[in-house]
C-alpha cells in the first residue's frame, strides 16, 4: 500500500493539467494510465490539437505565441473571438442546454489557462492550414478557432508528459483503475491493476479525467441508441467508460446528454479505433464546399448550414443514420485547393473522373442513375449570382431543393471531379458525471464526494447535441487545472 497526496486517473490533456495544477502545491502526485506509455495519452493524442480560446486581438494572441512574427501578423487578419462571442457560440451549438456556470467558467478562463500552459512548456501556433484561407492576399480566420497546440495531439501530450516528469509527477503506464476506495467520510484512494496485481494506493484526494465510454460497443448501443456499435472510433480504444463506472458505483450522479455525442465524418475503410499514424486525418472536414450523397443517390443533410467548426461534430451522427451507414462527398477542380490536406493521404477511398457520368458509376454502394438526376437537380438550384467567399456565411445558396444547401454552393461543372467515402467516426461521449464549478464530483444526494473532483470528456453537462470546434481540449484543460488545484488542497 502507497501514499500519495493526489491520484490522477488517465494521461491526456485534463489529467496532465490537473496533476500539474496539483504539484504546485501537493509533494506527491501520482498518474495512472491504463494504456502502455506507446499509446498513452487519450483522446487528447489522436486530435489536431486545436484549442478554442478567447481573446481580444493579435496582442492576446502574441501572449500565447510568442514566435508570431510581424510579418505574419503583418499578412493575416486574426480578427478576434471576444468572451461574448465564445459564449454566444456555446449556447446557440448546445441549443442552450450547457451548464450556464460551468460554460462561464469554460469561456472565461480560457485564455488564462492557456497562458498558463504555456508558462509549463506548452508551445500554441495559428491553425494556419485549417482555419485560414487566402482573400486579397491576406490571410483570414473564420469560425473563432486560431491556435492548436504545437504538434498537433501528439505534440500536446508530449509536451504535458514532459512537464510532468520535469516537475516530479509520477506516471504508472498499463495501470487500470479498477474501482474507488471509498468510506463514509469520502473517496480514500484507487485499486489498480498493475503488472499483473490488484494493489490499492491511497491518496488524499483522486481526480478522474479518463475519458468517455466511446470505445465501448456495448456502451455505445446501451446509452447511444441502435446502430452506435457499428460506428468507427476516431481514438484511444481504452476509453471503453470505466472510469464513470467506478464514480457511479460510489455514489456519483450522472449528467448531461446521455444520448449524445461528438461523430464526424470519417473515411469509410478507417480501422475499428484510432491509428497513431494515420492520427487525425481520417476525417473529412471540406464537405461544405461540395455535396453529400448517400446509397440511394440523395443529398441528405445542408453541407452549409453553418461553418464546418459548427456542424462536423454533428453531421456523423446523421451519416450513420443513411443506409449502410456511409456517404460520399463530391467536389470539383474549382474548389480542390481548398480541401483540407487529410483528402491527400494515402488510406483514403477517393474516386476520380472527368465527367459526372462516369464518377457515379465507381461510387460504390450507390444508385448510381438517381446520384446523377440529383447532382443535376443540385447545380440547376445554385445562386450562381452570389458571391462565394469561404470566410463568410456568404449566403451562396441552392434553393428549391428537398434539402437546401445554405452557404458556399458551386455548381458541379469542372472537371475533374473527385469522391471520397466517409462513415460515421464517434469521437468522445456528451453524457458523464455531474461536477460543481470546483470540479468536484456531486453525489446522487445532491452535495459533493469528499476527495474525489472530475475533468474532461467525463463530465456531464457542457455540450449537448452538437460541439464548437476546440472547446473539448480547452473545456479539459481548464477544469483539469481547477481539479487539480483544488485536488491539492484537500477538499474534505
């Protein structure tokens, strides 16, 4: 048996920046990581490491990236994403079910958070090749999404892995949690699974921060609905939802949207669970400059309705909804130099032709007769008179449709066109533990668990229906820091 003064269940972003927030103060921190330290990490490795945070002009920004040079920000307009804005953003995505006091938290600490990240050694730079496009030979930034993590994920995780270890943090690799030790008077410590023993350690305080139950089929189909358990799993295969479990059996009330979750386009022939190589490039994100159609030959869904960073989270709930639970998204030459670089990578199901005759001929699964009359029927209904600016809702539309198309429609008419196969990719669980703006963990009583606090994907309440792009590594972050700290103090 082993004392510690904070035990932290998981190694990605929240787990890492609430153990950091504990070592301020706390002598002795320990982390557990179920997975081997090659595949450490969570989710938070498998994303692009984009982070949403608030701030007020290129100043803010040069606070949190320092090697911004002026001739960068000389060519590029960053505009800004004022607090007002990012909640705004969450509330109208969430259709106003997130938590109010937690999101306030989430938006108004953002910035702070981030700084302090970087004061641990966590590099930021723009999202230059996501979130930019070229206009009058100026960059310029939509969606309120600017920095990533330096390295994408993997970048990220190493970064905070480094951080820990630099401040003597403690990591336990291939270290399952298996249950809480808990009394009366609150949680004690943790029983884990390590190198072939159950042993328990004991601690004044436990943060959870291990991820959702998306990698869990069973969960998936129970919580989910029908069909969930066919869905493809965008990262870590280890958060299959034990972590919540082991909460719930002490006594922890559940929230949030049970039944909800982040699932975006994803290629069709993609692996069962994330691959480190391939990381997050599987998705397929530039579906709003085209057009999506399903194996019977339809458009099904507004491609766009608003920016990608507001409906990708979305959309793979309603491609896996299509029979045979797959799509294929449609370009043209005209708009091909604005497809994100993942449409260039090796494993993807891409299909090429120069008329749109023969292209639906090689789109498997599909009605190929009705996929042509639809295409057609989409073309004849563009605006062609409007504009097409990709920074802008431009309110270039097709209308008369049975689906409209509302921003960026262009007509189909150059060749070569391209296709490329997508399926539903789930990418973390909306519904988890109910936590109070101190992190803590709240029982099913209504008050908090002595010793135990929550951050991350495993936290219920903040998103809902849908996702802003970002806000789950900077919702991680910032109550990861606010556990942690908290963590440290005791919090009997």
């Amino acid at each position: 048996m082993q004392d510690w003064d904070v035990i932290v269940v998981g190694a990605g972003n929240a787990a890492f920046c609430a153990g950091l927030a504990a070592r301020e103060t706390a002598a002795r921190v320990l982390v557990l990581e179920r997975a081997p330290q090659e595949e450490s990490g969570g989710n938070s490795r498998f994303t692009a490491g984009a982070m949403r945070v608030a701030y007020n002009g290129v100043e803010d920004l040069r606070r949190l990236m320092p090697d911004l040079t002026d001739d960068e920000v000389a060519r590029t307009d960053f505009g800004t994403y004022t607090e007002e804005q990012f909640l705004d953003d969450m509330g109208r995505i969430t259709q106003y079910r997130c938590d109010p006091d937690l999101t306030e938290i989430l938006v108004k600490r953002s910035f702070e958070t981030l700084l302090w990240m970087r004061a641990k050694g966590v590099r930021f730079a723009p999202i230059w090749g996501r979130q930019a496009f070229k206009v009058d030979g100026k960059f310029k930034f939509w969606g309120g999404l600017t920095v990533e993590a330096w390295g994408g994920g993997p970048g990220l995780v190493e970064a905070l892995t480094a951080a820990a270890r630099k401040n003597g943090i403690e990591i336990w690799y291939s270290s399952p949690a298996m249950a809480l030790i808990h009394d009366d008077a609150g949680v004690r410590g943790v029983r884990v699974r390590r190198e072939g023993k159950t042993v328990e350690v004991r601690a004044k305080t436990v943060v959870l921060a291990g991820g959702g139950f998306q990698a869990s089929p069973e969960w998936r189909a129970r919580y989910l609905g029908p069909g969930w358990d066919l869905a493809k799993v965008r990262g870590t295969r280890f958060n299959t939802g034990d972590v919540i479990r082991m909460a719930l059996d002490a006594g922890a009330a559940a929230a949030g949207h049970w039944s909800g979750c982040h699932a975006v386009g994803w290629e069709r022939n993609a692996p069962e669970f994330g691959d480190l190589a391939v990381g997050d490039a599987f998705q397929k994100h530039s579906y709003p400059f085209g057009i999506m159609l399903n194996a019977t030959g339809r458009r099904f869904v507004d491609e766009g309705a608003d920016f990608r960073n507001y409906t990708y989270a979305k959309y793979g709930r309603v491609i896996l909804e299509q029979p045979g639970q797959f799509a294929w998204q449609i370009f043209d030459a005209r708009v091909k130099h604005l497809l994100r670089d993942e449409y260039k990578i090796k494993q993807v199901t891409r299909r090429v032709a120069n008329t749109l005759e023969a292209l639906v001929l090689q789109l498997d699964d599909v009605d190929a007769a009705a996929a042509l009359v639809e295409i057609q029927r989409y073309n004849a209904a563009v605006r062609t008179e409007i504009p097409f600016n990709p920074t802008v809702k431009d309110g270039r539309c097709a209308q008369g449709l049975a689906v409209p198309k509302s921003n960026w429609a262009n007509v189909l008419d150059a060749p070569p066109f391209e296709a490329y196969a997508v399926t539903c990719g789930i990418t973390f669980t909306f519904g988890g533990l109910r936590i109070n703006t101190d992190a803590q963990v709240i029982s099913t009583e209504g008050t908090p668990i002595p010793g135990l606090y929550a951050a991350g994907e495993l936290v219920g309440g903040i998103f809902y229906f849908n996702y802003a792009g970002g806000s789950g590594l900077t919702n991680g972050s910032v109550f990861g820091r606010i556990a942690g700290t908290n963590a440290a103090r005791g919090g009997r």
